[in-house]
C-alpha cells in the first residue's frame, strides 16, 4: 500500500475558499480517477515563517503502478484545475511513503 501524500501552504487570504473547494470538489475529484482508496486531510499545527496555513493531505493507493497511472492520466488535469482558481497564492510539496505496517489500538493490545 501506498500513501501519495500533499503538502500544501495557502495563504491566508484565500483559504477559506480554497479549504471548500478542496473538501468540496478537489479531493473527492481525485477519488473518482478510481486511483486512489482514501483521502485524509490534516492540519499542520506548525506555523510557517512564511506564514499560510499549511495541510497534508494524504492518498492511499494500492501500489507504486497505480499512482504511476494517476500520474500519467490525471496529475496535470487536476493540478491546472487548481492552478486556474488559486494561482500563486499556494506552494505544494508532493511525497510518496509506502506502509510498511499499521497498528490498531484495541482492548487486546492496550497497556
């Protein structure tokens, strides 16, 4: 299993309307390219010196062929889509991580 992982800094002038568009209409779009399993979107809760606001978002996807598949039908579609509506006033750093285990807390297991 794979995690496409977005790191995004918005400025604060724009992001209440890039945070709808983004739980709206961004990431439920990169769900429907059928890529990827999950989305989760977290608060960075470190202030930037830059300042922004900063959030990762992060996309499961079975293995390293599938995100390469999104990578050659959708990435550019979507990142111009996001270039169109918020054009400067947003920086990204993209990561890819590999789950290489996961533990679930459970009354079994709990200390």
């Amino acid at each position: 299993m794979y995690i496409y992982n977005v790191t995004i800094n918005v400025e604060e002038a724009v992001h209440d309307k890039w945070l709808v568009w983004m739980k709206e209409t961004h990431i439920p779009d990169m769900l429907a390219t059928g890529k990827f399993t999950k989305a989760k979107m977290c608060k960075v809760l470190i202030e930037e010196e830059m300042g922004g606001v900063t959030y990762s978002v992060q996309y499961e996807t079975p293995n390293k062929e599938t995100l390469e598949v999104y990578y050659t039908e959708d990435a550019d579609r979507l990142r111009q889509e996001a270039n169109k509506l918020f054009a400067g006033k947003f920086v990204t750093f993209r990561t890819e991580l590999e789950i290489i285990g996961e533990a679930i807390l459970t009354p079994t297991n709990k200390k």
